[in-house]
C-alpha cells in the first residue's frame, strides 16, 4: 500500500477518532499508527519504531510531570496567595487598574500551566469587583483568556510540549528563540486589558467593602517561605532560559527543593505528590502514546511519503512561506483541531513538508504554538476549559467568542512579527 496514503489515512483516522470523542487520545495514539502500520506490511520492527519514539520524548514527558509537581506544591504552600491579595488590594474603585491586575493575576497563577486551575482562581476572586464597578463580565472573561492564552506558549505549556515531542527537539531549542516575541505579546494583553478597563461606562462605586484576604490559614501554606519560594521560581525559569540544564534536570530539581522546604514531612509530601499526580499523569501517558504515534510514522516512512507528495501540489509560493502561514492560520486551527490531533497529526507534515521547500522544520513548530491552543485554547470549544471559562464568569460562549477571538488573533499577529522582526522565523 502507498506509504503517502497510507499516513493520510493514519492521521485522518486519530482526527476524527479524538475530535469526535470515538476514543481517548491515548488509545487512538497508540492503536491506530499500529494498525496502519501493520496494514501496509510492517511486522516486528514496529516494536522498534514504537521504542525509538518514546525514548525520544522522554525527557520532555518527564520535564512535564516534575513542573506539574513543582508549581503544584508552590501553590498548595501559597506562594501566589499574598500577590493575589495586594493586586486586589491596589486596584480597587478604578476600572482600568482592575483590568490590569486581572491580566496580571491570571498571568501569575496560569505559570503551572494549567487553564482551569488559572480560571478557578482569577474569575471568583474579581467576579465580586468586576460586579460592583458595574464592569462587563464578558471584558472579564475575555482578558483572563487573554492571559492564559499567552502564557500557555511557555516551555512547560501543553502546546509548546507537544510540539517539541512532535518535531522531536528540545523544549528550549523552540521556546527560547520566541521569548522576546512572547514578553511583546503579554505586554500587548496588558495594553489591551487597560483599554479595555477604560472604555468601561457607568462606573458605580462599590458601597460595601469587598473582602480581599481570607481570615484563616491554610494548614498547607508557608508564609513565612513565601521570598524563599519566590527566588525558587525565579532561579528555575531564569535556568531553563539559559539552556544551562535540560529542562527535566531543573524541574526534578526545583520540585525536590520545593517539597523539602516546604513539607519536610514524609506523609505530607505523600499527600501533596498524590494531589498533583493525576494531572501530571495524564499528560505524561498522552506525551508517551504521542511517542508511540510519531516513532511509528516516522520509522515507517508514511511521514516523509506524505511530504514528497505534498510538495509535487503545493505551489512554491506557498511552500516557502510555511511557517508564516502557519502562524497566520494558528489561532484559527484552535477552534476546528484539539491540541492533541494538531500537534501530533498535522504539525509533523507540516514541518516535513516545509524541509521540502529549504524550510526549517523548528519554525513551522514556532509558528504553531503562537496561537494553536494557545491564544485559541481559551475560546476553542474543543476545550473543556473553555466553557469553565464562561461558566464561571456566566457569560455566553458565542458572547465571549465574539469579543475575545479578534483580540487572540491580534496577539497572534503581533507574537508573528515580532518573531519575524528578531529573526526566530524567517520570511
């Protein structure tokens, strides 16, 4: 069977089988390259193929579980807890430094990663402001997905990871090169967020106080570690910037630092570990199934296949600029592909096809994660933290879509030139 059709059928396949919930991506990860492949005549080798790809995206797999763990702990411990409240202290009774602060917030507590942890703790806490200034929850809404949305580009992000595991590189290798577009882009939502806070009308001042600290303690916060916890942080990123360490180093390192210091207890520690396990988990067996799908396409030659023949119907045109296409058409892709079919079914072609044309495979990666589930994750309904989003906020999906997605395509575009202007992709 033709190696070309034969992937085109593979990733066809894993696209409808995730996006229409058929099968988790895990199992359509793993199943369906293997049945592809055995269909088009592979035997034992695919067992060497499936190997070959885990072990290459160990390290990132184990990178992701120990940040999950190490940002995990510095919450449970309240790193966050004393930022949160001085920003709502600051920013009372003035729209626009209401707007700012939740930018800022929602930047903060999305570090770990997560966008539903990042929702769950900057809609509550300014929902109650946001009400009594007689501000838009849908202004809400949209700058808190604005925030997540671009700090979901981090290294330790889930598109970002993807990508990396996808094209088979270091996380740092494709990040480190946007870091300056990235820092443009959230100083762009933070400018978007105060001009959103001023065209607010109708400013009511609130007549009764809003509570802005909780009046007891968590038995798991460590306030009297917060500076500790704090230059722990910024030792680990400032680290993984420099490429002076790999990635899963540093992490494994930060978290076993973080959960000495804070819960030197042995059966504390155990708790803490259990409550983060399932989410680090979770990712970590996706990221190993992906190892799987891509070690197979790639062993088996349906990658390459599939490129060769793209390049004989793309035009050159179109073949050379790739990577800025991508970027252009990233944030868009959120709301018609998962960040799991994107990543490890459409990003591989992508890339192959670019080498095709003289392109770099790594550029196309960066272009992806400037929007795909990351701007666009926070208003994709193929998210479920999308609609805990809008739930929490109890705005409208169509609502919020309408006012936050011209707003992530312009954080997109602004990321893209940036990145074009300081050479990470090229014309």
């Amino acid at each position: 069977m033709n190696l070309a059709f034969l992937g085109v059928i593979t990733i066809a396949l894993l696209l409808f089988l995730v996006m229409t919930r058929k099968a988790s991506p895990v199992v359509a990860l793993i199943l369906v390259p293997i049945g592809t492949s055995l269909l088009g005549g592979s035997g034992m080798e695919i067992i060497a193929f499936i190997t070959d790809g885990i072990k290459s995206i160990a390290p990132t797999g184990v990178m992701f579980i120990f940040a999950i763990l190490f940002f995990g702990i510095l919450t449970d411990a309240g790193t966050f807890k004393p930022i949160i409240n001085g920003l709502l202290r600051m920013t009372r009774k003035d729209p626009a430094r209401v707007a700012v602060a939740t930018a800022l917030l929602a930047m903060i507590v999305h570090l770990d990663g997560s966008g539903a942890v990042t929702f769950l703790v900057t809609i509550p806490a300014f929902l109650p402001m946001y009400d009594a200034l007689k501000m838009k929850r849908s202004t809400l809404a949209c700058i808190v997905a604005l925030s997540a949305g671009t700090m979901n580009i981090l290294p330790w992000g889930g598109p970002t990871i993807r990508a990396a595991t996808a094209l088979e590189i270091s996380v740092t290798e494709l990040f480190n090169p946007l870091l300056v577009p990235v820092l443009v882009g959230l100083l762009a939502v933070l400018i978007l967020a105060y001009l959103m806070g001023k065209r607010e009308k109708n400013i009511v001042l609130p007549v009764v106080e809003l509570e802005t600290e909780a009046t007891d303690t968590s038995e798991l916060e460590r306030p009297k570690l917060f500076w500790v916890n704090i230059l722990l942080i910024f030792l680990a990123v400032s680290t993984l910037i420099s490429g002076f360490a790999p990635p899963h180093v540093i992490f494994m390192l930060a978290f076993v630092i973080a959960i000495s210091i804070n819960y030197p207890n042995l059966k504390t520690q155990t708790e803490r570990v259990n409550a983060h396990a399932k989410a680090a988990m979770l990712m970590a067996s996706i990221l190993f199934a992906a190892g799987c799908f891509t070690g197979i396409l790639k062993g088996s030659g349906m990658i390459d296949a599939m490129a060769s023949s793209a390049v004989q119907y793309i035009p050159n045109w179109i073949g050379n600029h790739l990577a800025v296409i991508t970027g252009v058409a990233s944030m868009p892709a959120s709301l018609l592909f998962d960040p799991d079919s994107f990543y490890f079914g459409i990003l591989p072609l992508l890339s192959t096809t670019a080498s095709h044309f003289g392109g770099d495979t790594i550029e196309v990666g960066r272009a992806a994660i400037m929007g795909q589930m990351t701007t666009g994750f926070p208003v994709s309904p193929l998210t479920g933290a999308t609609f805990l989003l809008t739930g929490l906020s109890g705005v409208d999906l169509g609502e919020h879509q309408r006012k936050t997605i011209p707003y992530a395509f312009l954080i997109t575009i602004i990321i893209l030139i940036v990145s074009l202007a300081v050479g990470a992709i090229t014309f």
